[in-house]
C-alpha cells in the first residue's frame, strides 16, 4: 500500500504565506487562514512543504488505507489558490453556484483572487464541509 507523502509537519506558515510573491495572492491567503480558522479553531500548520491545513481526522477506507489528514486547507499555486474542501462538492451545489468564477476538482477549489468570488460564501463552504467531516469521521469540535 502507497505512503501518503502529505503529512503535517512543523514547517513555519508564516514562512510560507510570507514568501507569496505576489501581494494580492498573499493577503488573499492571510484572509482565507482566518476563516478556516473559524471554522476548524484550530491554527494553521504545514501539511508537506506547500500547503496549511486546519485540524485533522483520521480516516479509513473500505479499501483497508487509513491515515490522518486536514480537515481544510489551501495552497497558493502559480496559477491559483487551491482550496481543499476534504468532503467534495457535491452536496453544496446551491453554495457552489452562489460563489462566483471558480472551478472544482474532486475536493480542490479553484480561485484566482477573493475578489472573484463572494468571501462569504467560501466561508459558509468551509464551515459546512468541517461540519460535514466530523460527522462523518466522529472528530467533534475538539480535535
């Protein structure tokens, strides 16, 4: 069975945001790192060397592969800040089109700059997919 090589580590994120280079992208991750900090209350650490995560879950699949990962998190890639909402899209259609310009991949969110999208909705988006994770993986609020 394949490691997972994405674990979380003790890497600095403020190193990280800090080294954005471009000043919209940077201030637009400091924004997103406040909402998922709400919704998770726990803080911001590495997961690998390029992405911040919020609290953590354990999951095991029916396939027998198991292993601890973020409960949120986000990146900011050359083209595009990624957005990890670990319980998928498909129950928030009505949030997804509310949101603005954006694309999805199986749980990436895709967005150049918050000021494409409605910053609100992003965090209701957050919010229910913690939610909806810790239900599912019986984390509660604490972990």
């Amino acid at each position: 069975m394949a490691v997972l090589k994405t674990k979380k580590n003790t890497a600095s994120v403020t190193k990280f945001i800090n080294a954005i280079e471009d000043k919209q992208r940077r201030a637009d991750a400091r924004k997103i790192m406040v909402m998922m900090r709400a919704a998770t209350g726990k803080r911001a650490a590495m997961w690998g060397t390029s992405i911040v995560g919020f609290g953590s879950y354990r999951y095991r699949y029916a396939s027998g592969r198991e292993g601890n990962w973020m409960l949120v998190g986000f990146s900011s890639r050359k083209q595009n800040l990624a957005v990890y909402i670990m319980s998928g899209f498909s129950q928030f259609d009505t949030l997804l089109k509310k949101l603005g310009k954006h694309k999805t991949g199986r749980s990436c969110l895709y967005i150049n700059r918050l000021e494409d999208i409605d910053a609100k909705v992003l965090q209701e988006l957050i919010r229910c997919s913690v939610d909806y994770i810790r239900k599912k993986y019986s984390t509660g609020p604490a972990k």
